[in-house]
C-alpha cells in the first residue's frame, strides 16, 4: 500500500512557512553582508599574505616536481600561471583597501612591497620554465621563489599578516 505522501503527491508549504524562511534567509544574506563588508583592512591583508603563500608553495611545489622529471613543461607552467593570478588577486585586493590610518597605509605598503617581490620571483620562476637556453635557470626561479616565501612567511609572523 502506497504511503499517504505517495497518494497525494508532495506536500505543499503553507504561506506562513514560506515568508518565514524568506525572513530567515534575508537575516542570513544580511549578517553576511555585514560581516564582509565590516572587515579590517588586517584582515583582508592577513587572508592576501596567506593566499600569496600558498601560491607560493604551489609554485615550488610545481618547479620540484618539474626539476625532479615528475612533472611535463605544460603542467608546470600552468601552475606557475596559475599562482601568479592567485598573487595578483590578493595584490588588488591589497591595492583596493581604504587606509584610514597611517598604521593602515603603513601595513598596505609593507605588503604591497612583498607581494611585488612574491610576483617578480614567480614571473622569474615562469621565465626559467619557458626559457630553452636556460636564462634564467630553473634554481634561479626556485631560489627567488624561496626569499619570496621567507619574506612572506615574516610577514605573517609580523602581527599575524596585519
């Protein structure tokens, strides 16, 4: 015997519910609002500098893999690519943040300053990959690659990225 929802077909919601979860749905879009729209210029430099990293990491991930024989020219250059878009987004997202403060100009310098650095070493890094007489090298791109992590990585250290 079919159930009484088989019988009857799909249960049809009662006006009040519906407004209901359009009133809770409209809450949760606006709180989201809120807190986005209300973060820090730390924050929002915080959550750059550590994307940046992992950008970072991916391309001496790719170029030890490519250097090892482990990983084709393409794929290689493509996570190079790849990563320096990901260092590009959190640079203009750097670029775009109000600086109330001189505390606040002062900490969108410094990370502009290393961001720069971070894409000069992955475009060096992309170069090496790309290039076929070796200028430059592989472990020039690898070594600039590395100074851009360290760079990055005192950064965050530096009042959590802030």
């Amino acid at each position: 015997m079919l159930s009484r929802a088989a019988r009857i077909g799909p249960a049809r919601e009662l006006p009040g519910i519906k407004r209901r979860r359009r009133q809770v749905l409209a809450a949760g879009f606006a709180a989201f609002a809120l807190l986005t729209g209300c973060s820090g210029t730390g924050s929002t430099i915080s959550t750059a500098v550590e994307d940046s990293a992992s950008a970072i990491a991916t391309a001496r991930l790719a170029l030890s893999l490519d250097s090892a024989g482990k990983l084709t020219k393409a794929a290689t250059s493509t996570a190079l690519d790849d990563a320096l878009k990901e260092l590009e987004t959190s640079r203009d997202s750097v670029l775009k943040l109000p600086t109330a403060s001189e505390e606040d100009r002062e900490s969108v310098h410094e990370a502009l300053i290393v961001l720069d650095l971070c894409a000069a070493a992955m475009t060096t890094a992309r170069n090496a990959v790309a290039s076929g007489d070796g200028a430059p090298s592989i472990s020039d791109g690898g070594q600039q690659l590395s100074e851009a992590a360290d760079r990055l990585s005192r950064l965050i250290a530096k009042d959590g990225g802030k």
